[in-house]
C-alpha cells in the first residue's frame, strides 16, 4: 500500500498546472454562493453550480496529468492540487448539507475521514515531515466525489433525468466513500512506517 510519488521537477510557480490549480481555488466561495443563495432567499442557479463543479473536475485531472507531461510538477502545486480538492469536497458538503440535499450522516462520514487525515498530517508535520503525496485511490475517491456531486445537484427535480442523476450519483458516493477513507488509511499506514523508522534510525 505505497502512496504515489512523483519528484519536484521545477520550482517555477506560474505554470500551466499551477494556473490551473489556482482557478479551481478561486472557483470554490463562488460554487458554494451559487448553491447557497436560495437560502437566503435568491434565485437557484444550480446550473452554474454544476458547470463551475465538471469544470473543476475536469481541470482536476488536467493539472497533475500535463505537469508529469510538461515536466513541471512542482512543490506548489503539490500542495494546490489536495487543498482544492479538500476545499471542494467540503464546501460542496457544506452545502448540499444544508440545502437538505445530502443526509446528515453522509456528510459526518466525510468530515470524519478529512479528521482522522488531519490528526495523521499533524504527526507528520510536528516529526518534521511536510505533507504526503496524493495516492492514486485518493484521485480515484475524489474523482467519484466530484462526478457524484453535480449529478446529485443535478438529481433535484422531477423527471426521468434527474432520477437517473439521482441514481447515479448515489452510485459515485458509495463508490467515493469507501475509497476515501481506503485512501486515508493507506495515509495512516505510510506514516507510521515513516515514524517508526525515524524512531528506529535515532536508536
């Protein structure tokens, strides 16, 4: 159960895959006023939400895939990739949470894995460490989250498109769910293997 590797290649911080990374982030206060504002009494603009939630997805895969191309995986984009998609994943939580879209207990399910990745990165970084890199079953979990939303967004409503969203989606979380906390306990295993032979080594 290794956590996937891949070395710095640049220190440049305006790439392609870093801009990218960027407008993501960006993208993320304006998803969750999109969703938000018929609570507070505006107009649905589910739609936009849902464009603005593929396109994140897509510039998800875009970002790591053209910086191992292009040779320019770098220490920042390291750590812009996970953040965007732990920002995402949450404010998207936050929101359907509250829209009552998304049960209670799914969304305590989700922030409890992002808890327990927390306190294991809080061991890291006290012994030193920075945080870890992200794991193809991480990509694979956030990927089925990230297709699951919109489509469970899109699932609102009457008709037969969106009862198949609906389905649909439903089948993404499972799926995302369980890979999730698959992924943070091959985090959680990794860090242990790497305090232990700090441990080892100082003896």
């Amino acid at each position: 159960m290794e956590v996937q590797e891949t070395r710095v290649q640049t220190d440049r911080v305006l790439t392609i895959p870093n801009l990218l990374s960027m407008a993501r982030l960006v993208g993320v206060p304006i998803f969750l006023w999109l969703v938000l504002w018929p609570v507070f009494g505006g107009p649905k603009n589910d739609g936009w939400a849902i464009v603005i939630l593929m396109l994140s997805g897509v510039s998800d895969y875009l970002d790591g895939k053209l910086a191992r191309r292009w040779g320019q995986v770098s220490r920042l984009g390291q750590l812009l990739d996970p953040a965007a998609d732990r920002l995402y994943i949450v404010s998207t939580l936050v929101g359907l949470t509250w829209r009552e879209i998304l049960p209670w207990w799914l969304t305590a399910l989700l922030v409890a894995r992002e808890a327990f990745v927390g306190v294991v990165l809080l061991r890291l970084n006290r012994a030193g460490y920075g945080p870890l890199n992200v794991s193809f079953v991480g990509k694979a979990a956030t990927f089925n989250l990230m297709y699951a939303f919109p489509l469970l967004l899109l699932g609102v409503g009457d008709g037969w498109v969106h009862r198949v969203a609906e389905v649909v989606s439903w089948a993404f979380i499972w799926w995302g769910t369980t890979l999730y906390w698959w992924a943070g306990a091959m985090y959680a295993v990794q860090a242990r293997q790497m305090l232990q032979a700090e441990r080892t080594a100082a003896v």
